[in-house]
C-alpha cells in the first residue's frame, strides 16, 4: 500500500475516532468514547508512519542524487550533475513535506 493512501486512511481513521469519541462524550457512554480516542490515535500513528516511510525515501533519494552529481563533477559531465542536483533537492522536499 502505497504511503500517500496509508497517510489518507490514517486521516479518515482519526477523523471517525473524533466522531465516535464526541459521541461517546454526548451520550454518556464511556466505552465508545474510549474506542473513539483508540481509533483517533491508530489513525495518528498510521499517519506518521507513512511521513516516515516518505522522509526515508526522501533521504535515500537525496544521497543517490548527491552521488550522481558528484560523480557528475569528478568526470566533468555537466548532465549528470544537474540530473543529480535535481535529484538531490527532490529528496530534500520529499523529506521537508513530511515532517
């Protein structure tokens, strides 16, 4: 499952926690908002770990993209060096978009 899905399913889960506490609270009824606040906090840490997953991506293709443009530089190939910045500061806003 990809992390964009994982990140809105975690949303909808925390939302409906919301819902079934508030409700709980309304009526009185301890047990279901209890598994309200449960849900919330599932959908919290589902979120989080798919801006995880994302910040790791974004790091991984931050370094290959280093790598590219370093290389790019030692052999004197202009290309390669901004095909590897690019890639460098795509993995730098992977990362920043998912804090």
């Amino acid at each position: 499952m990809s992390n964009e899905k994982n990140r809105a399913e975690g949303v909808a889960e925390e939302i409906g926690g919301k819902v079934k506490g508030g409700v709980g609270a309304l009526i009185g009824n301890e047990q279901m908002e209890a598994e309200g606040k449960a849900k919330e906090l599932k959908g919290q840490a589902r979120q989080e770990a798919a801006k995880a997953g994302e910040r790791t991506k974004g790091s991984l293709e931050e370094l290959g993209g280093s790598i590219k443009n370093k290389v790019g530089a030692v052999i004197g190939n202009e290309q390669m060096q901004a095909e590897g910045k690019a890639k460098e500061l795509k993995g730098e806003a992977r990362q920043k978009a998912n804090k």
